[in-house]
C-alpha cells in the first residue's frame, strides 16, 4: 500500500462531526442550507431527455466552457481553451498541485490559515510544502510582503483561498497587485500562484483581488458548490494560460477523465442567465448582518469577516482548540471545528458555520461564551 497515504491523518472536521448528537447546534458544516435554484436542474433535465447524458470531451462541454471564460474574462484566459470542467473544485486544486510541481526539487507555499486539503494533496504527491503565516494580530488579513518574504528558489506555487477558509479574510485588490509585481520582479523560472476561488460569489468587500487580473501566472479554481448551492452536483472549473491548460486537461482526463455531463448542463444554464451565480449572495448578506451583532453581543474576539459563511471566534489563552470541539460537542450541544486544523496560526481559535438558522447560531454562540 502507499506509504504516503498511510501517513496522511483522517479528517478531525468529519471525526468531530460524527460526535454530533441529536438536537446538537451544527456550527460545523461548510456547505450551504439553501436549496439550489430548480429552474436550472430542471432545464439541464429537459435538455438531458432530448439529448442524452452522454461523455463531453475531457476538457468539458465547449459551450459551458466558452460561458466560464466570457464571464471571468482573465487575461489570456477568456477563451474556451482555457478552461477545463472538472469534477467539483477539489478535483481542480489537485490537478493543479498534480501538474505543477515535481515532487524531486519544487515546493508548494500555503499562506495560512488554510483549508487542510492543500498540504494533504501534496503530501499524497510526495511534494515538498511550507506555510506562511499570517498574523493574529492582524486579523489574519492577507500580507502580500509576507507571502512574497517566504518564497525561495524552491517554491514553484502558491496557494491563496480567498476569500478564505477558514477566516473569511479576502485578499484585497492592492494585496493582488503587489504580490503580482513582486513575483513578475523574481528572476528565474516563474513561480505559480494558484487562486482558490471558490467562495468569490460570496465576497462582501468592495475591492477584492484576483492576481490573475495582474500576473500572467496564475491558475484559478472555482465551483459551483458554494455559490449556487450545489454541493453534490460536483462542477468545479480550472482557469489557467495557454502552456499550462493543456498539460491540466491532460491530468484531469486520467484522474476521472470527464465531469458529470448533467452536471455540466446545468452549470450552462446557470451561466447563461446573468446574475444567476449570485443570485443566493443576497441571503448570505441579510445573514450576515445578524451574525455580526451576534457575534458583537458575544463579547468574543472574532475575526472581521470579509467573504464566505465562516466566523473565527478566539478561546480564552492557553485553551486548546480541539480540546474545547470535543467539549463543546461532547457536552455543551454545540459542534465547532478547532483551529488547529487549519495551521499552527489559527490554533486557540474556532471555526463557525453560519449558514445554520441563525437563532442556532446565536444560541450557538452564547453556548461557547459561556463555556
């Protein structure tokens, strides 16, 4: 058996989710309460029982493709070619540590607090990996001098969530261009940046940034999970320059050779009607002005919340943030996932879902309070 695949740790996020008990406040879940818009499902439907569900080619659907890049309309992405569907997002951020790096000389750079899959996808590939740390004391606001002072002659990608999971925290226009200017500065074969975009719908800054707006090496994964409600559909997409698509496609037709075609008929509809895509962002917005006071009634230090439906409410010091999960969930009726799993950076820290009613959440939120 794989080696690397015995040493990978299962998932503390599923570990403390099975604790759940029944009547439990679920402040865990990452995935939205909302029901997909129907319309779209039941067009993909009509168009399935005249047509078939039949294979696309690998790279996906070309008209899917062409409405992915019209809408994000990149720099030297805006073309069909440009694009590969794939299965969900995650199957786009491992395709894309797949191809870019050689696990016997390049390294990933992970700006923290992260989402754990990223070091897990290359310590599966055998790729050499280190995070940057971005600063409590700051609100774990994204630091491009930071990101940029961490990379060396090694690190052949970095690998930026924004906006992020597990703070909410949004990479700032400003922060994109430097980090671009900086990297363009570098001599040397160039160095990737990989953008995890797939909470970009649900963004409630005025000046978010996209590197790719700015450096010609960047590849960007989104889905359709988070915006539209649609989890288990799996569309998820890859955006990325000439020279580097080509050997993307070429992975991802050997990982799971094409995404779901209904999947991606619906994703054609849905990119078809303007607005579609954020058209459920308004309910995250009304809901977050409550979590907000919530979160302000608490009297917790929480981190500003700039995107996503993630809320990081710090634990007194010297508490540890699994021991407090496992408390919580084991004692006080309350699931939350611990810090720890998202880098050493956000350790004392607890991770909140708000897509739960938001009376749950309040309650929630008076539970660990209290605790």
């Amino acid at each position: 058996m794989n080696p690397r695949v015995a040493a990978i740790e299962p998932s503390l996020i599923r570990a403390i989710a099975a604790k759940k008990k029944p009547g439990s406040i679920d402040l865990g879940l990452g995935e939205p309460t909302l029901l997909p818009q129907q319309r779209f499902i039941d067009a993909a439907a009509r168009w399935a029982a005249e047509h078939g569900v039949k294979y696309t080619v690998n790279a996906g659907d070309l008209g899917l493709r062409e409405r992915i890049a019209a809408h994000y309309a990149y720099p030297g992405m805006s073309d069909a070619r440009n694009v590969c569907v794939t299965t969900g997002s995650q199957e786009a951020v491992y395709v894309a540590i797949k191809t870019l790096l050689d696990p016997a000389k390049d390294e990933l750079l992970i700006a923290d607090p992260s989402f754990p899959a990223y070091a897990k996808m290359a310590q599966l590939e055998g790729v050499a990996y280190r995070h940057v740390h971005m600063r409590a004391d700051e609100d774990f606001r994204y630091d491009a001098d930071a990101i940029l002072d961490a990379v060396d002659r090694a690190t052949r990608v970095i690998v930026i969530a924004s906006p992020a999971n597990p703070t909410g925290r949004v990479l700032h226009d400003a922060g994109a261009r430097r980090l671009a200017e900086g990297l363009l500065a570098r001599g040397g074969p160039p160095v990737w940046v990989l953008q995890d975009e797939i909470y970009r719908e649900l963004t409630y800054v005025d000046d978010p940034g996209y590197v790719a707006q700015y450096y010609p090496h960047t590849v960007v994964a989104n889905s359709l999970s988070k915006s539209n409600a649609l989890t288990g559909m799996r569309i998820g997409w890859l955006l990325a320059p000439d020279g580097a698509i080509e050997a993307l496609n070429k992975t991802h037709s050997y990982v799971t050779s094409t995404a779901s075609a209904f999947g991606q008929r619906v994703a054609y509809e849905i990119f078809g009607e303007p607005g579609a895509l954020k058209e459920q962002s308004a309910w995250y917005r009304e809901q977050l002005a409550r979590v907000i006071a919530a979160l302000d009634a608490s009297g917790l230090r929480y981190v500003p919340v700039d995107g996503a439906f993630y809320a990081c409410v710090k634990l007194p010091r010297g508490h540890d943030s699994l021991a407090a999960a496992m408390e919580l969930v084991e004692n006080r009726g309350v699931v939350a996932i611990p810090g720890r799993i998202f880098g050493d950076s956000l350790e004392g820290w607890l991770r909140l879902s708000w897509v739960a009613p938001i009376e749950d959440f309040e309650e929630g939120l008076r539970r660990i309070a209290a605790f």
